[in-house]
C-alpha cells in the first residue's frame, strides 16, 4: 500500500526517496539515495537496498513512481521504457542531507558506495 503517491511539482522522487529510506531505518533496514543521470542533464532518484550474501555483494532499486524492483543489470531498460529517457550513469550515496528543502537538485550528497556509467 502506498502512503503517499508520486505526485510531480508535488511529492516527486527524491522527495519519496528521502521518505522510503527514513521509514526503511524505522523499519530496522538501511536503504540508500541512489541518483540517475539522464543523457538530458536531468535526473531521477531511486531508493536502494545493498544485499550481501556469501561476500558477494548486490544492489537493488525500487521505483518511485511505480514501486517497481530495478537491478543494475535492468535499470537503464526500464527507465528508458517508463520515462522515455536515456540513462548514462547512477551512483548511490551513503549520506544525503536535503536541509527541508524539497528542491533535490540543492541537496548535497556524499560517501559515493556504487557507481555505474552505462
């Protein structure tokens, strides 16, 4: 069930990436700010969960606007399908700081844990 929807100019990704990724440490799991570039200059925000098994280590992405489960491997397909855009880069950040502000492109991000140019 989603608590608050994807809404743009109102509730858009980042703002529900910062949400998830509070209410994942409540919930007792860490979850990480991971931001796409777009070969526009644009961008998108995606909430991501680090998996290690047997020391092999995975990263997985949850889609704002739909809720959907990403992997590395499908993340520039899916995003090029969902929003029509050309995927270049992601990285994952272990610390973000948006200080209220509801504008993402003014927060400061740091401690780069993955990084990936497609």
């Amino acid at each position: 069930m989603n608590i608050r929807a994807y809404t743009p100019q109102e509730y858009i990704c980042g703002q529900y990436t910062a949400d998830m990724i509070a209410a994942s440490e409540k919930a007792g799991y860490k979850a990480y700010f991971a931001a796409v570039m777009f070969s526009d200059g644009t961008g998108h925000a995606l909430v991501s969960f680090k998996s290690t098994v047997f020391g092999t280590t995975s990263w997985y992405f949850f889609e704002p606007q739909t809720n959907k489960l990403i992997t590395p491997e499908t993340l520039k397909y899916v995003l090029n399908q969902n929003m029509g855009k050309t995927v270049t880069g992601v990285n994952i950040y272990g610390y973000f700081d948006d200080a209220g502000d509801k504008d993402p492109a003014t927060w400061q991000f740091a401690y780069p844990l993955y990084s990936k140019n497609y």
